[in-house]
C-alpha cells in the first residue's frame, strides 16, 4: 500500500451529502427515485467536489495535474466500500460501473483518459501516477534524489483497490534505480525528484566487479557477498528489497570506514554505494595463510580476515567504541548477534559462532595473546580494563561524579552478557571497589581517576562523613551515627562486608526520611550512604536525667530515651500514604532487631517501651501523645484505634474497599508484639465484634467501618441462591440451608459457622480449611457464616442432577446424588515424605449431616496405604482429605 495514503476527513454537511447521494445512487430504484440520468452518460471533465457516478460523471479513467499539494480522492461503491487513494504531482483514476459517489478534494480539473497525454511516451518524468507504455517508456531510470525519502509503488489498474499485492520501495539514499517493465500498468513516486532513462545498453551478464553508484540486482550486478575497502573515507552502501516485505531481508545497509563487506540478496531490487571503492566477490580475495592479529575499522569474516580470540582496541580521544558480532554481512537488525561499547577503549570476544565483526570508532584492535608487553597500572579512568593486563588486582578508591550517579561493573568473561556480570553499581559520591584476581574486566564510567587504596585499619578515622563508600575503622570509626537527612530526600544505607559490589556484599539496608540513624560495627568492612546528608557519631551519655525527650517527632529514626520518651503514640493520617513502623533493638538494619513490622494506612498508634532502643516510621507524618479524646467514632476507615476512646465497642461491618484482602486485628496493647487477641484475614463483607475489654483495633484493606446492629438491619427482599467470600448475618444476608462450593486449588479455602464476630475461638461452633469440595449446612440457630479464599457457594438444591458417580476425589460428597453407595478404596503413599516433603495422612468420615460438627459423625478412619471404606444406603454423607482418588472396588464388566 502507499505509505502516503490517508483518510481525508470532510465537514459534516459535505458526510451528510456524499451519504445522501449515495444513498440515492443505490436506493433510488427501491424508492421510486427517478435518477435523472443513466449510466451512458458521456464522460467529461469534472472539478472538485461531490459526483454521482451515471449521473453527474460517467465511469471511465480520469486524470489530473496537481498544481500543488496533497490530492485526496474518495471512492464509494455501491455495496458502500469505499477506496481513499492520496496522490502528490499527477493522479489517474478509473471509475466503475459499480462505483456510486466520487468525491475529490485539492486535485483541481479531472479530464477523461481517452487519448495518450504524451505522443511518444516520455524519457523522463516527475513525482505522481503515469501510465506505462502510454505517459513513460519501460526501462532502467535512475533519479537525482539524494534525501534518502524517495518512495515508489506499482499498480495493475487504477481503481486503485485496498487489497493490490504491489511492489513498494523505500530508496533510503541517494541516486534511486528502479527498472519499469511493460507488464505494469501504472508507476507513482514521491519525494524522488526527476526520473531519467538510462539509455546505456543492459549487459547480457550481470557483473560481479563494480564501483560506486547505483544498480538493479540480477540485472546489473549479480547477488553475492563482495568485499570493498574504503580506507580513511567514509562508505555508504545500502541494498533494498520489496518495501513491506515480512521477512527480515527487507533492506539493510552500513556507513562506516574501513574494511567493507556486503551481501547482497537475490531478494534485492537494487544496490548502491558510495565511498567505498571497488567491489569484488570475497571469494576471489586472495585469503591469507594466517589472519592477522590486528585490525583497523570496518567489517571482517572471522577466520578468514580476523581470527578468534579476545580483543581489545584504544579509542581516539573523545570517541565511543561502537563495535558488533555478525551473523552475516546484508546489513541488517537481525545480523547483529551481539554489540557493546566502550569509553576510550573496547573489548570483545570473537568465536567460532560469529560469522563477521564490525566496529566503528574504536581504532586499531589488538589479540590479547599478542599484548604481553601492556603495562599495568595502579591508576586509570573512565573505560573498559582487562584485569591483569592493563589494571591490576586490588581495591581502588574514585571521587565519583560530582553531580548524579557514576557506574562501574566488574565482568567474569569477555561476552558482556548478564551472566558475565559480577556486579553491577550505579553509586553516588566517592567509591571503593574491589577487582579482584578472578575478574575479567572492569568497565567505569562518570567516576572518575581510580587509584590503588589501603584500608588500614587503625589510622585515624572520621566521626563524621557524607555520601559514598567509605571503610571502616580505616576512614570512619565504627559506632552508632545519626543524619539529618534533607528536606524531600530519602536516605539510602547500606553496611558492607567487602567492597565488590556483589549482593553478597550488602549485609544489611535501610530506608528512612526525616532522620536516620545506624550502627557502623566494628567487623564491617565500609559503609554506603546515599541521600543521608551528614553522619555524626553519637557520644556516648550515660546520664541522660537531663536529656530533653521529645513526646511530638515526625517521620524518622530514633533513639528511645535520648530523643523521644517512651510511652503511647498516635500518628496524624496522610492521605493516600501508608503508614509503617518498628520498635527496634539495634540501627545496624538486622531484620531480627525489628520487634515489629505495622503497616496500615490511616490513623496508627505505637506503644514505646523504655526497653526498647529505638523508633523508626514512615509515611505517618507527625506523632504525639495519645490523650484521652472523647469523640468516640461509629462510622471509621482504616487505621488503628483505642477502643471507647477513638470508637465505641460493638459490632460493625464494612463492604467498600479497593483491596482484595482485608486484615483487621482486636488489640491489648499497642506495642504489636504480644498484644494481638485476634488477627483475621477477610475478603468482601467483613463483620467484627469489638469487646469492652478491648484495648485498641486495627484495620488495613477493609475499607469504612459502620456500627451494625442486628436488630436494627432489614433482611435483604429476597435471600441470594449464591454468595462469595466475606461475612454474612443469618436471617440477615443469607437464609439458613445447605451450600457447596468448589474452591480453586491453591486458594486458601476457610470457612466457619460462628456464634459471633469477634473471632475468638469459642464462638466457633465448625470449621473447615482445604482447598476440596465442601457441602455445608447453615443452621438457622448459627449467628454468621465466614468465608474466605472458597469461591461461590451456592445453594445445593440449585445443584445440576449429573450424579452419582463410582469415582470421585477428596471433598464432601453426598451418597446417592453424588457417589453410588459401595466399597471405595484410595491408595494413599505409605512414605512419610516424598521428595523432601512430609506426606499427610487420609482422614475420612462418614456423616449423618453436613453441619461439620462431631456428634453428625458416624465412622471415621485416619491412615496409609490402601484404605478400603464402605458406604450404604443409610449413610447421609462422605467427607475426605489428604486421600486422593477413591474409586469402587466392585469388578467391572
């Protein structure tokens, strides 16, 4: 298709016309519409605008001159297709019988084909649509573009159909060749310039020698693989195939200096080059006994004018090595099988799988083998280094970038590939890295000078540093330091064991606003900070009697005692945020020196102990003393709250959240480590009790809490045959009766017949927890039903009647309906673990309900190996687990 081609969208009037008149032109004999004239109108010329095919223009072909710019042409047939050719310089048009309305727009005067515009056809012509054999003659033309933006199709008419299987050609450089043959119809181009015919004589051969220029595949230069050398110029060479086409042939090419190789398709319509001299097939190069161990610029064939090996080149200076291994020489993406870069210099690894090299700007490369003689040195830059040819082994130390980030890697092997990746660091401030004996290279970038560093411990040592990587007891001393981290800034901190920059390396890290604190150890071999500000060392006080304590603080780390009192806290709610926070015991980042982890969004409330060593939140905005406020709350969100303080006991009930899972736990203390009565896990409607004697609730996930009162609530018109997970009121929101469901593997199925909200245990009159079937009984006596993680239960009486069965699976089954009464055996492994994992035991009942209470149970068994159970027409019902497949021990057949 053009490229050029486009939807020219009209004025609402000139829609409602064309639809109108095609209406006309189709319908007209269905209403009664006389048309005013035939289909014999005569053609004739026609101006812009709106025309009814047979009556206002006839069919026929029609041509214009385009003065200037973009002539847009709709066509609409009678089945109400329409075709929206564009065209730029000259436009045909051929119009059928079975088109209805022809609109145009910037085309100017349409005039009947009837006669050849050109007597002979021309030699030369410009941008548009011509008719071969009657506007142009067939043969070679060549172009004076040189924007590289010349397009060119083919047609087979000129209805110009959206389906045409045509030959399109995008000419991306100079001096475009296109061979026009007799067998096409009509040629258009764009932004091609003027074509000329080339009157030289074609060769009988193709030839497989040539220069620079332009040239038609098969026809002037044969297919094949040709070498050029293009010395310090620089070579342009491009081949092109049908524009459009799928296959990853479509064009290809390079601009580089130097050594020059190219394949050129059979596919290919034409090739062009420039700069690059002479092109002979490779083939006839006489191929050298040994390759060298250098080369310049450009592209090799491995093996024949490179050898395999590891290489490494020195760039020129301000200059980016740009170099790729090759799967062959078209000139394509896909020929590329790997490429890198380097700053100041470059290494690669040629093997026996790549089929050709290619690098530009990287200057002379040299075989590591022949490089013997390089000097190492304990100071460098910026690039990439092989280790222990130009750099070697040791820790070094950079001032780092004065602005931003800088990056250094460290390599196994000489791919560059991920898996060759050691480390990878992107640091902030001055540096500290360890390359070690093992490493391949090390590459840096925006660090700046390396030198040679010796952590002694010992020396003397700072009490206060900044951003980067520092070492310990060698540069700062090993204690408990504090930071003020900046205003809008997060503070980043890492302890280290070395100095590799592997994630090994990290032992522990920690995140913080506000202010920071942590704790250097002695053993620790450096310390990375990033975003902190400065560090401090903490003097150590042991008489803290006057030591002001603050009981308001904002977001940060503290130290319980020095900076803040103990006591109980409440945090102000930032919109939108969540609120985390631990007591510590330790600022070294251990996750064991973490009491505890509270996350929740909303209002939260801490319990500091004088024992404690430390406080550390974020994202709760400001903290203060927890008083006794008296505007107790029945309508409340997520958070957490003192009980007949912040909210009224009683039970309440929330069904609007944004998350899938809420978490909502009774409290008897705010020190969220041993002061949790309850903690419950719920998915849609949630329901909970809050007792007097509670001391605090907490919610995450569960969205607006209401007060619920039983007695108050208005049962719904008419009760669900169906429900999902959540809690549910009898009598209220779900009738008493027997439900089953048939929960996902994996989904964490739970569900519990309760006598209350609160979740204590005693209010639990049965339970169940597995991913099987389940049939259960809702008495009309039980208080709530609780379910999560089991899917839809539905009522069982709306049960499809595809049963009984002779084979079925763990779950709850009904004798009858859903297994046929008999012997069923299940063969259950008798090893207590398989492949590293414990393998439960089959436990099975025969029930005479399905309330899942223990007086329904009439036989039970627990055990391995083949379990063997027997079930008669007196039994109500089948519950198993952990057994696998039962199937009937009666002979078949």
């Amino acid at each position: 298709m053009n490229p050029e081609r486009f939807e020219v969208s009209s004025k609402s009037a000139r829609l409602f016309a064309r639809f109108a008149l095609i209406a006309l032109a189709v319908f007209g004999g269905i209403t009664g519409f006389t048309l005013a004239a035939d289909a014999t109108t005569a053609p004739g010329d026609f101006a812009d605008g709106v025309h009814r095919v047979g009556i206002d223009i006839a069919p026929g072909t029609y041509v214009v001159e385009i003065e200037s710019g973009i002539c847009s042409v709709g066509i609409t047939d009678k089945d109400e297709q329409s075709r929206n050719p564009t065209f730029i310089g000259r436009a045909i048009v051929t119009i059928t019988n079975l088109d209805a309305v022809v609109e145009t727009l910037g085309c100017g005067i349409w005039k009947p084909r009837a006669e050849p515009v050109r007597v002979p056809p021309a030699d030369w012509f410009e941008e548009g649509m011509h008719q071969i054999g009657v506007d142009i003659r067939p043969g070679i033309y060549t172009s004076n573009s040189s924007d590289g933006q010349c397009v060119w199709f083919t047609v087979g008419d000129f209805t110009h159909q959206p389906a045409l299987n045509n030959l399109i050609t995008w000419w991306k450089t100079d001096d475009p060749i296109v061979e026009i043959k007799p067998d096409h119809t009509g040629f258009y181009s764009i932004r091609c310039g003027t074509w000329q015919r080339r009157e030289t004589a074609v060769a009988e051969e193709p030839v497989t020698q040539f220069g620079d220029g332009s040239y038609l595949v098969g026809i002037d230069i044969s297919p094949g693989t040709y070498v050029a050398d293009a010395g310090a110029g620089i070579c342009d060479w491009f081949r092109t195939a049908p524009f459009g086409d799928t296959s990853p042939d479509n064009s290809g090419g390079y601009v580089s200096k130097g050594h020059q190789i190219a394949t050129i398709l059979s596919s290919d319509s034409g090739f062009y080059s420039k700069g690059c001299g002479t092109w002979q097939p490779i083939d006839q190069m006489n191929e050298a006994s040994e390759p060298p161990s250098t080369i310049g610029g450009g592209t090799f064939a491995v093996g024949s004018d490179v050898k395999p090996g590891v290489y490494f080149a020195d760039t020129a200076e301000d200059r980016i090595c740009r170099w790729f291994t090759l799967s062959g020489f078209a000139g394509r993406p896909a020929d590329v099988m790997e490429s890198g870069n380097g700053v100041k210099r470059g290494i690669v690894e040629l093997n026996s799988q790549n089929t050709g090299f290619r690098s530009v700007d990287c200057g002379e490369w040299t075989l590591l083998s022949d490089a013997i003689d390089v000097e190492l040195h304990d100071t460098f830059g910026d690039g990439e280094h092989i280790v222990n040819v130009h750099i070697a082994p040791g820790i070094y130390t950079s001032p780092g970038a004065e602005q931003g980030r800088c990056s250094w890697r460290r390599f196994s092997d000489f791919d560059g590939s991920p898996m060759a990746r050691l480390a990878v660091r992107n640091p902030v401030g001055r540096n500290i890295a360890h390359i070690t004996s093992r490493d391949a290279v090390f590459e840096t970038f925006g660090c700046g000078d390396w030198e040679l560093f010796n952590p002694v411990k010992g020396r003397d040592q700072q009490e206060m540093f900044g951003r980067g990587t520092w070492a310990v007891e060698s540069e700062i001393a090993a204690g408990t330091y504090v930071a003020d981290v900046p205003e809008g800034s997060t503070c980043f901190w890492s302890r280290l064991s070395d100095f590799t920059g592997e994630p090994a390396a990290f032992l522990t890290t920690d995140l913080a606003v506000g202010r920071s604190i942590t704790t250097v150890q002695h053993f620790d071999a450096g310390f990375y900070s990033d975003g902190c500000g400065l560090w401090n060392l903490v003097p150590n006080v042991t008489n803290l009697e006057n030591v002001h304590r603050n009981t308001q603080f904002k977001d940060a780390v503290y130290i319980v005692g020095r900076d803040i009192a103990p006591g109980t806290y409440v945090s102000s709610v930032i919109e939108g945020e969540i609120c985390f926070w631990s007591r510590l015991t330790g600022f070294d980042g251990d996750p064991f020196k973490r009491l505890n982890v509270y996350a929740s969004e909303g209002q939260a409330i801490a319990t500091i102990l004088s024992s404690d060593t430390g406080f550390r939140s974020f994202g709760c905005g400001e903290w203060s003393p927890l008083d006794e406020r008296t505007s107790k709350k029945r309508v409340f969100s997520d958070g957490t709250f003192e009980v007949a303080v912040d909210i009224e006991p009683g039970t309440y009930i929330a069904s609007n959240s944004q998350h899938l899972t809420c978490k909502w736990r009774r409290l008897s203390d705010f020190t969220w480590t041993s002061g949790t009565i309850v903690e419950t896990k719920a998915s849609g409607q949630k329901i909970v009790t809050i007792h007097d004697q509670d001391v605090g609730f907490a919610s995450y996930g569960c969205g607006e809490w209401n007060a619920f009162v039983k007695e108050e609530a208005s049962p719904v018109g008419s009760f669900p045959s169906r429900f999902s997970g959540g809690s549910y009121v009898v009598g209220v929101h779900i009738e008493p009766g027997t439900y089953y469901s048939v929960p996902r593997r994996g989904g964490g199925c739970r569900w519990r017949r309760v006598t209350g909200f609160s979740g204590d245990p005693e209010e639990t009159i049965s339970e169940g927890r597995s991913d099987d079937r389940w049939i259960v009984e809702i008495d009309a006596d039980d208080t709530g039903f609780v379910t999560h993680g089991c899917g839809i239960w539905r009522n069982i009486e709306n049960a499809l009647k595809i049963g009984p069965y002779s084979k079925f699976e763990d779950g709850v089954r009904r004798v009858g309906a859903d297994i046929v009464t008999g012997t069923y055996v299940a063969d259950v492994p008798t090893e207590p673990f398989m492949d590293g994992n414990p393998v439960p035991k089959c436990k099975w009942q025969i029930v005479a309900g399905f309330g899942h209470e223990r007086h329904e149970v009439t036989s039970s068994g627990i055990g391995r190996g083949r379990i063997e159970v027997t079930l008669t027409d007196s039994d109500f019902g089948f519950v198993s687990s952990d057994c696998g497949n039962w199937r009937s021990s009666a002979p078949h057949g």
